[in-house]
C-alpha cells in the first residue's frame, strides 16, 4: 500500500533536512559541506593571483594644479581644490604652461576668483623679462572676459613694457592684448599710437588675421572716441574701419534655445505692435542690439519705419543740424535699447557682467542711447506670456513710455 506524500516513511525529504542529490551537472553534496569548500578552495589557489593596482603618483603644488586643470571634467568644486593647489605650490612649479592653463580655466567657465586672478597677474609681473606677447595675451585673456582690474600695482606698467618691447614681434597678439585692456578701461596711449600707425596698419593688411585685426582696431578706435577724449594721436582711418559686432554674439547664437529673445519679442508684438520697435538692428559703430524703439519727446513710442532709428556716430555730430534736413524728425526721438541680460551674460555665481557685455552697454550709453536692462532673474520669473507683458508694460512705463491711441 502507498504511502501519501510527505508521511513518515513516504521517502520524501522533510522541510529541515537539505536535498542530498541534485539532477545533472549539479552536486550531490551540501553547498556549505567540508568537501564542497575544499574543492572551491583548492580552485581558487590554481587561479593566478589579480596584480595589485598601480600606484597613482601623488601629486602636490604646481603638479596637482597642471593635472586638475588638463581633466576636462574639472568643474565640480573648482575653486577651492585650484586654491589649494596654488597655495601648496613651489614659485619653480608655477611656469608659463601651468599659469596659461589657469588662465584659460578661468575665462572659459566664467569664475571670478580674486585669488586666482591675483596670482595670474603676480606671475605675469615677476616673469616680465620671460614671457613673450603670445604668453602674456593668454594671461590677461580672463582679466578683461571676467572684468576684473587686479590690485597688483605693477600689473599696468608692466603690460605697457611689453607691448613696447614686443609689439612688432606679433600683431595679433598685441591687439588681443589691448581688446582685453579696453574691456578693463586701461589703454596705454603708446600703445595706441602704435597699433594706429600706417606701418602698423599696412602691415597687417596681408596676414591671414587681417579681418579680426581690423575689426578689433574698429572697436578700439570707438573706445578712443567715447572713452578717451584726452587722446591726440593717430586714429584708424575710415577706409579701414569694419562692423565691430554685426551680429549677436557666439555665445548667444549657441544658447539661442535658452534665450529669452522669443517670447520678449512676442510680448513686444502684441504689446506695441511689429511697425514700433526692430528686433537684432546693428546700429553704428558695429552693435548689434537686441531691441530698438523710438520714443517721442513726450513719450510716445514710434513706428521705426518713420524714424531713422540710429544716433549719429561720433556722437560729437550735430543731431540738430540732422534734424532740421528732413521734416519727418523735427520732433527729436529718443532711442531706447532693451539689453536682454541672460544668465550667462555674467561671470558665474556672481552678478558681474562679462567684459564683453559691459563694454557694449557702456559704449551704447555713451553714444546717446537710453539702456533698459531686462536681468534674466527677472524674465525667469515670470509664468507665460500674459505676465511676461504686464512686466514689460511696467519697464516701459517706469521710463514714461505711451503707445497706443494716447500715445500715437
């Protein structure tokens, strides 16, 4: 007679005891068994042993600084590791090499550190007699993109001796030189009669940099006009003169999916309507600007197309004797520039524009412009595009703008 499953006597194992055999290819003897175990240790002795890990040299100072700085992934907690590593540093580990890479670290990610910057320009000065224009327009690339002035007292003269000693040695680099010096607002007036020169200019004309060299002279002979009127050397003749900034910028151009330009542009639309304000007008010397109107003496804004919407340039033209050639603009318009300031219009963690941007405002300022700044904190701030108006609604009227049926 059978017995049922799982009785007493039936053959089938019992919840507490372990299965003795297995089916093919598997072991008949418990896994946790002396025999077991044995065997699994005698395996493992015959396996070669793993080769222990390479040791990572230890890095320190200038050494640390250069590898930190050569990881493209370098950008999590930068500043503090960078500082570190400068202070940790032997006055022999800092070369033109490390300090270079530093500088370029710096202005690539937009980070304004003062000690960082200091210890650039401390470099330069004592390295003077070692360094060539090709170096030192590296070095003082950050200063003039993060627009920072250092405290180095001989951080200026020492600048003005090398571009004396050097500035026929390598034009491109001269002129880099001093574009990072404008954007600081300190042009040595030598230096200016030099890069001005009809020696200098001719000779440029026919080197493969000619283009960037002509526009980069455009710009500085339009910081001489508006910024330096003490000035009384040679100027760059107009036959040389090119656009300075055409159009929008690399940085905007590749950012342009983050921009705030559309849905500003939108809000303008219906708030004023597309004949009263233009959208990316380069206006002279050569700016491009984001958006233009043109207001009335009583604060009327203006279809564009009835207004010559730029300012004479030099300002020092008499806007009146314009004025009174051509009956549509007796009225004198004022020109008011909205300046989209977005988040990467600034150095990072900070609320410093770039030198590049403040150069811009600062010149369109000067030339007769009235700037109302649009700060990206504020544009992020808004839900969709009926908020987005009423906010404009409010810049514009916070300046005594009207438009529509009271306002023309």
């Amino acid at each position: 007679m059978r017995r049922p499953r799982g009785e007493p006597g039936s053959g089938a194992p019992r919840p507490t005891e372990r299965a003795t055999c297995a089916g093919p290819g598997e072991s008949c003897f418990p896994s946790d068994g002396p025999l077991v175990c044995a065997l699994e240790q005698e395996r493992r002795f015959r396996l070669p042993p793993k080769p222990p890990p390479p040791l990572q040299p230890v890095l320190h100072g200038g050494q640390g600084l250069e590898a930190a700085l050569s990881c493209p992934r370098f950008l999590r907690y930068p500043r503090q590791h960078l500082i570190s590593s400068l202070a940790e540093a032997r006055p022999e580990e800092l070369t033109p090499h490390v300090m270079v890479l530093l500088a370029q670290h710096l202005a690539r990610h937009r980070l304004r550190e003062p000690q960082l910057l200091e210890a650039i320009a401390h470099f330069l000065v004592v390295q003077e007699a070692q360094l060539n224009s090709k170096v030192v327009q590296k070095l003082v690339l950050p200063f003039g993109r993060l627009n920072y002035l250092p405290l180095e007292q001989q951080f200026m003269p020492c600048l003005e001796r090398i571009l004396a000693r050097e500035a026929g040695v390598a034009p491109l680099a001269t002129v880099n030189i001093l574009m990072s010096l404008c954007q600081l607002r300190c042009l040595p007036f030598r230096a200016l009669h030099f890069v001005f020169s009809p020696g200098f200019i001719n000779h440029i004309s026919g080197t493969p940099h000619a283009l960037i060299v002509r526009r980069y002279l455009s710009l500085l002979d339009t910081a001489v006009e508006l910024e330096l009127p003490g000035y009384r050397g040679p100027r760059l003749p107009r036959r040389h003169q090119v656009p300075i900034f055409p159009q929008p910028l690399t940085t905007d151009r590749a950012r342009c999916k983050y921009s705030h330009k559309d849905i500003v542009a939108e809000g303008l639309r219906q708030l004023l309507g597309e004949e009263k304000y233009r959208q990316d007008l380069t206006v002279p010397p050569g700016y491009c600007t984001d958006f233009l109107l043109c207001v009335s003496s009583s604060g009327a804004v203006l279809p564009v197309r009835t207004q010559d919407p730029f300012l004479p340039y030099p300002p020092r033209s008499c806007p009146q004797g314009r004025a009174a050639s051509n009956p549509t603009t007796r009225d004198p318009a004022q020109r008011v520039v909205l300046m989209l300031r977005e988040r990467w219009h600034f150095c990072r963690d900070g609320r410093v524009l770039l030198g590049s941007r403040a150069l811009r405002e600062r010149h369109l300022g000067l030339m007769g412009y009235q700037l109302l700044p649009l700060p990206f904190e504020e544009l992020e701030s808004q839900r969709g595009l009926p908020q987005l108006k009423s906010y404009l609604r409010q810049k514009l009227q916070a300046l005594g703008l009207r438009w529509g049926p009271e306002g023309g």
